[in-house]
C-alpha cells in the first residue's frame, strides 16, 4: 500500500536487465499491481503516523504504513484487512481495529 513500484527503475513494459527470473517477477509484479490501492504521502497521513508512534511501538516506516492504510481505509478500520508479517505491526493494527490476515511462516 505504501510502496510505489511504478516508481522503480525497470518499472515498465521494457524488460528489466535480471535475467529471466527477474522478467517474471516484474510481469507478476505488474499483474498485482492492477488489484492494489497505491497511497500517496500527506498531511493527514504523516499527522495519523505520528499518532501512532505516541501510542504503539513502532519504527516510523511501520507507523506510516499502518497510517496509510487507516486513510486508505477512510479512518474505519473495520473495513480493511492488513498483511503483515511484522508483530509489532500486526499487534498496533489490530488494537486500532484492523483486521489482520495470519501468513503462515516459511519454518
């Protein structure tokens, strides 16, 4: 959500310089990107972000992260899951009312 791959370099129809692995990845990419909501940065996210920090502990990338959403999500939280795999994240979005999705870890 917070992230902006149309913004890196090779992020296009030209094929990236990785090889074949790296052409796949950047189709697959491309074919995610159609389905995803791209938010960009504000005041009123920075402002949500710095709340965040006050009252859970997260690193700054963290908070911005789980303020764009809580926009994303027009400051109803209920109506938007989060994928995380970083616990004090998915323990910050779950007390501000998110719903969090478990991802199996790889062990």
């Amino acid at each position: 959500m917070w992230s902006a791959p149309r913004r890196l370099p090779g992020w296009n129809a030209r094929a990236p310089s990785t090889g074949p692995a790296g052409r796949e990845a950047f189709q697959r990419l491309t074919q995610l990107a159609t389905g995803w909501h791209e938010v960009d940065p504000s005041d009123s996210i920075r402002e949500t972000a710095v709340r965040f920090l006050r009252v859970h502990p997260l690193r700054a990338a963290d908070a911005l992260q789980l303020a764009a959403a809580f926009i994303a999500a027009e400051r109803r939280p209920s109506s938007l899951a989060v994928v995380t795999l970083d616990e004090r994240l998915a323990a910050a979005a779950r007390k501000e009312g998110f719903v969090v999705i478990e991802v199996p870890s790889a062990e």
